[in-house]
C-alpha cells in the first residue's frame, strides 16, 4: 500500500454518495457528472463545466460511490479523462468549493 497526496489543505471536506450510472465505471479520483436520471458517470473532456464532484473510491455500474462535494486537492492527483489536464477542471470545480492547487504545470 502506497498512500497518495490528495489533499492539500484544511478546507472543510463534504461527501455525498450516489449510483454509478449503468455502463460506467468511476476511478478513484475521477472528476464525475450527475446525469438526468440522477447517477453518476465519468466526466468526459466534452462535458467538463457539467462537473459535479470527485469520486472517493473506484466503483462500478449499479455500485453506491462516495463522492467529495468540497475540499482542496492537489491537481496531479485527480484523474482526469484523455485530451484533459487537471488545470482544464480548476475553475469548474472551484465552483463547486473544490480547490486544485498546483495545476499549472500539469
């Protein structure tokens, strides 16, 4: 077990939880969407500024998936979709009261 460096500060941390959408699956630290039917999905570099959260844990369809709703993290340590960088995601998330320090160089 190698512990990751999400979190770079001590901004307050909301979590919710929610069902990964069918045909989905969500890894850890994945910038996710709500889609019409109120499940989760993976966000896609067409849909960035639909962001909603940052999953907590890796989940597939039909499975329950923790997800942060607030907090600062740095942006190397999400996962963000292929054609993306973390920096494409900070003012989305900053938004939401999700922080991403650290991005511009990523």
């Amino acid at each position: 077990y190698t512990p990751k460096m999400v979190h770079a500060g001590d901004y307050p941390i909301v979590t919710d939880s929610g069902t990964v959408a069918t045909g989905e699956t969500i890894v850890e630290l994945m910038p996710v969407s709500l889609g019409e039917d109120g499940k989760l999905k993976a966000i896609t570099s067409a849909n960035i500024k639909d962001v909603y959260g940052i999953a907590a844990e890796s989940k597939e369809a039909g499975e329950e998936l923790v997800i942060y709703l607030t907090g600062q993290f740095f942006g190397d340590a999400i996962e963000v979709p292929a054609g993306t960088k973390a920096a494409d995601f900070k003012a989305p998330l900053r938004k939401l009261g999700i922080f991403l320090v650290d991005t511009e160089t990523q």
